[in-house]
C-alpha cells in the first residue's frame, strides 16, 4: 500500500483555504486513493456476514434533515431501518396516526444532529436513544426494544439545539445548549440591542423512563454566542459538562467574516450539580414558565475558559480527566485536565470575567496544544480502548490516531472526503471497545454510481485491530450523518410482538368484539387486522367495510391481532392521503373527516401474506 501523503503543506487558517483545498481533488488523485484502499481483498472478508449471522454493532447514525435515525449493521455497513423521528414517514404511517401525528405537532420536517444513547455508570446501557432538532427546537426520544419515537418535546427559549444532545453518565440530564441566540421568549427585539436582549439559552432536560416523558427540568440564559457542541464529564467529571462557544464576538451580520476576529474563544465549564443545587434552593427567576438561571444573578457552577478561536466538537476523554477542543480555523487540537481546571476554580486563577462568568486562565487549565504535521481542520475526537485519540480533519480529509498523555501523531487514514464527525465502537463511554471507528465523510465526489449532481454522503469502516489505520467498507449514506453511535449489537434487547394492552380501550384482540360505534357526527371503528383481512365489525353483513356520511369524523382504531414475528400490516384508504401500521399486537389510531364523498377502497399497504392483495376492503361515504 502506497503511504499517502497529506496534499496540502503549510498551515490553514481560514475558510478561504478551505475552499482551495477542496477544489485541489482531482479525479485521478482521488481515484487513485479509493483503488489503493480497495486493493486488499481481505478486507471484503472483514467485512461480510454470512446468512443466518448478525453484525457485531448497531450503527445509529443521524438523518440530519431528512428528520430520521438510518440504522445499519457493523461491520457489514448494511443499512436496516430507518426510523422517522422528526419527519413524517409514509413507509411507517408515522405522522398519520394519532399518537405520532400529537408528538409532530405543527411541524413537518427536522434536522437531526447528534443521537446519544442511554449511559448508566458512563456506559451505554441499550435502552433509549435520544436526539435533538436543529430546525425546530425539539428534543426526541426513541424506545430500542422496539426502535420507535416516544415523546418529542418542544423546548422553549433554546433556538436550534445544535451541541445536543450529550448525555450525563447515568442520563440524569442531556444538556441542550443553543446554536443562535434569541432574546428570551423569542419575542422581537432589534438587532441593534443584541448583546442586551439576546441569549443563548441552555436546556437541562431530564427523561422519566417509566412514562417515557422528556422533561425541561430548568434553564440557563447564557450570553448570547452560539454554542457548538458539547460533552458530559465522566468518572472524577461526571458532575460537569463542556460546551464549546462561536461568534463570542456578538457579530450579528456576516458571520463568516465578523465571528471570526477574536483570536480565542470559550469553553463554558458547567458544573450541574451545583446547577441542580441552585434549582433545589429556588435560586433562578422564573421565566416564560421556565425555571432560569441568569448566570450574573444566580452566580456559582459556571466557567469560562479560553479556546483557540471558533473551536467545534470538545470530547471527554474515556477516564474523565480531560477534554479536547478542537478548532475549525485553528489547525490544533488543545487537551484541557479537568483536575487543573477544579484546581484554578477553587484558587480563583481568573483572568477577569464576561456576563458575570468568571473566565479561567488559559494557561491554568491547558495541558497541550497538538498539532499533527499538515493535519487541518480538526472537528471531533473519539477514542479507542488504550484510550488513544482519533480526530477527524475535515481540509485535510484523514483520521488522525494520537495520544493524548504525549501529543504523538501515532498513524493517520486518509478518507473519501472531508469527515465531519467520526464514530469509535462504544467510543464516546467510559469502555470504549477499540475496534472500529467510521468515518461520516461530508463528500463523496465519485465514490459511487452517480446519480446526478446531488451525491449521497458516505460512511468508512476503519479497522482499528491492525497496525495501521485500514479503510475496510464505505456505505452510502442520505443526508446527512452529523454524528452517529456505534453499540454492541448484544446491547440492544428488541421485542418481536407487542404485549396485550387490556387497559386499552381502543384494543380489540377477538372477531366478537369488533364493532362500528357512532356518536353523534362521530363513527368510532374497533378493528382488526389479521392474515389476510380486516375484520371492523364481525356481526356485519360485510365486515370489511366501513360506510360513513360525508362530514363525519371517523376513528380507526386497528389492533394487529397476529401475535407473530414480522407480521405488520398496514392500512389504506384510496385518495384519502392516509396510511397507518400495525404492528404484531400493537392497537393504533388514525382520525380523519369523511369530507370526500364516494367510494373509496382500502387495502393493507405492509405485504403480509400470500393473500395479501385479498386484505381489502371498501370505505363508503355516503352524500
Ligand atoms: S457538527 S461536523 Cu452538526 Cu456535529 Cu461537527
Ligand atoms: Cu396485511 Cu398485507
């Protein structure tokens, strides 16, 4: 294998190069690169998975804003689910049915960023999934026995919750700092008074397990900056979490340019037990309904620490005792020791203070600035069992393997092209396993069959067991995976049927019980679904069919009454723009107005049988 060599010299320090550097690949130069990774037959065998064998690890990754989670198999990189989140999602009837249609609420579309598991002990522990929305300020949770979304809360005063969402190593919290500051309440105010009206509010949002209910436990109205990502401690941290800072400067036009002039920016240290302390005590005001905390009146459990500007992802390293920022227009990656920073707070080792938050001096808390050789555009680390670091370079298009204890460059894998974040197997938890890690390319120009100017974006498996660094697979991938969690497959305890729900009163689990009932202008449906036909009322002449007058509101309530593995079925009705699943035991709901009269017929949309297309049935509204 020929060594690659890093294509840019020097060092990069802004966006412009950024874009020079992209325009530097050549079609032969990357051909060349993808040829040699794909040289080693071997690799083909790392990664296949016989028939009747499962991959080792669940990719979840990130939908962006297509609103959903893609789920895929590792080290196969097969793609298996998708899972509607923030989007509707004909294929599931997500959105149509009454339960799913009440958590969208008015919205339509979302734009995942960064999925985080449920950890206990800083460890995944299988159970929840959590993500945020970017477009429209929500946060998500999602069942993995059954890999289905459970609650979708608004989260008020917290304008795109990009650095969301990162959990506390027992999920006590997911913290939900914002990406664009808003005066509080999202009220108007001018431009001309930003750094007085506006915020940049934090969200400290908790998660009832037995209800499966997020919660917004309280808030902090931080300056108004923009906050990037961020990162929970762990281990000796695990009562703080750091979040990087932009555009400190308070620009609010052309932020290209004018959040890019302060040479440093911050890391805001938060300590949220003393936060938690701080809501217990009733010391926060209340505002638009939320418990806030106004960092220069309710002071304590809140630092600065300067960053080299612009910086992006911070990431904790597996044994807590450090975090590392890295910085998008500065081509290093600065290791920070928690013990220095707990040290500096207690001596007070200020360097003045913005917003009433002390700042930390730089030079207190700093252990290191690294930076590889040529590698630019640093963005997000993760780590491996030895607890060694891999940083994503987004100029230079590579993984580069460091040590955080030394600085030393210990290998680097060019990608296909411009990683975004990079996901270790388990990587980002107190055991990370050290295998895997896969790029999430931004770019990926002639990797695969084209189809048309808009390319998919990609995904590359790297082998971590070797000596070096090894592209292995590369998977495509819909817009776009902002960051992704790479879980041992043995983790994940999913269920194949629904349990029997007898407190609920829209199930209906035998023929007997089928009924069409009306109130008033409403018709309430208590079906079944079964191979190969519905069965709405099974005392009818015909009990496939519904027959309503135009105007009325018509519930469906369908139960799939086939308590057997991987019978779904679904449910249809011709030109009234509506689709519902069921799944094996599982009662859903879907509710309309019959304001279209004529005669309509329905079908089970989810092939399930051999007489599948016999599972019709008519829906009559009469004038
Ligand atoms: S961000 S490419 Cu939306 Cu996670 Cu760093
Ligand atoms: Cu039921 Cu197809």
């Amino acid at each position: 294998m020929k060594k690659w060599i890093p294509p840019v010299a020097g060092i990069v320090t802004g966006l412009l190069a950024a874009t020079v550097f992209f325009a530097d690949f050549s079609p032969e130069k990357t051909t060349q690169v993808t040829a040699d990774n794909n040289s080693n037959k071997s690799n083909a065998e790392k990664v296949y998975v016989p028939f009747g064998e499962k991959d080792e690890y669940y990719l979840m990754a990130s939908g962006g804003h297509s609103g959903q989670m893609f789920i895929y198999g590792v080290p196969s990189m097969r793609h298996i689910r998708t899972v509607p989140v923030f989007s509707p999602d004909s294929a599931t009837g997500y959105g149509f049915d009454n339960h799913t249609k009440e958590m969208m609420g008015d919205f339509t579309w979302g734009d995942l960023h960064h999925p985080a598991l449920s950890e206990t002990e800083g460890d995944y522990d299988g159970k929840y999934l959590f993500a945020t929305d970017v477009a429209n300020s929500r946060a998500a949770v999602m069942n993995l026995e059954t890999f289905t979304t459970k609650d979708i809360i608004n989260v008020p005063n917290t304008s795109g919750p990009h650095c969301a969402a990162f959990v506390t190593q027992n999920t006590e919290y997911m913290f939900l700092p914002t990406r664009f500051a808003v005066p509080i309440g999202s009220e108007y105010a001018s431009l001309d008074d930003y750094s007085e009206q506006y915020r940049g509010v934090m969200s400290a949002v908790t998660f009832d397990e037995e209800k499966e209910k997020l919660n917004v436990a309280y808030q902090v109205a931080l300056p108004p900056w923009s906050y990037d990502l961020s990162d929970a401690g762990k281990g000796m941290s695990g009562d703080w979490a750091v979040i990087t800072t932009y555009n400190t400067e308070e620009a609010t036009t052309n932020l290209e340019i004018n959040a890019s002039q302060a040479d440093r920016d911050y890391i805001v240290l938060i300590n949220w037990k003393e936060l938690e302390q701080k809501v217990k005590d009733g010391d926060y005001d209340e505002v638009t309904g939320q418990k806030m905390i106004f960092p220069e009146k309710h002071k304590g459990g809140i630092y600065l620490i300067p960053v080299a500007k612009s910086p992006h992802g911070v990431d904790v390293t597996p044994d807590g005792t450090r975090f590392i920022a890295s910085g998008k227009l500065a081509p290093a990656m600065t290791v920070f020791s928690f013990e220095k920073a707990f040290e500096a707070i207690k001596n007070q080792d200020f360097a003045g203070e913005r917003n009433g938050i002390p700042i930390v001096k730089y030079e207190s808390v700093m252990e290191r600035e690294v930076n590889p050789e040529n590698a630019l555009g640093p963005l997000h680390t993760q780590f491996d069992d030895k607890g060694m670091a891999y940083t994503t370079m987004f100029i230079s298009s590579e993984i580069v393997k460091w040590d955080p204890n030394s600085g030393e460059t210990l290998d680097r894998v060019p990608v296909q092209y411009s990683p975004g974040h990079a996901v270790a197997a388990e990587g980002d938890t107190v055991a990370p396993d050290g295998k895997y890690i896969i790029a999430l390319n931004k770019i990926a120009k002639d990797s695969y069959l084209s189809v048309g100017p808009s390319h998919p974006e990609s995904m590359q498996l790297i082998d971590l067991r070797g000596d070096k660094m090894e592209v292995i697979q590369s998977a495509p991938v819909n817009p776009e995976p902002h960051y992704a969690q790479l879980v041992k497959a043995d983790k994940i305890k999913t269920i194949s049927v629904y349990d029997k729900d007898d407190k609920n009163p829209n199930a209906v689990y035998n023929q007997e019980e089928t009924r069409i009932e009306r109130k008033g202008n409403e018709v309430h449906v208590y079906g079944i679904a079964m191979r190969s036909k519905f069965i709405f009322d099974a005392k009818a002449e015909r009990p496939d069919v519904i027959e309503v007058n135009k105007g009325d509101k018509v519930f469906i309530h369908l139960t799939n009454i086939d308590f057997d593995q991987d019978i779904t079925h679904g449910f249809a009705i011709n030109q009234y723009d509506l689709n519902m699943e069921v799944q094996p035991g599982q009662t859903n709901t879907i509710e309309f107005t019959a304001d279209k009269e004529g005669t309509f017929p329905l079908y089970c949309t989810n092939f399930c049988s051999a007489l599948h297309q016999e599972m019709s049935g008519y829906f009559l509204v009469k004038p």
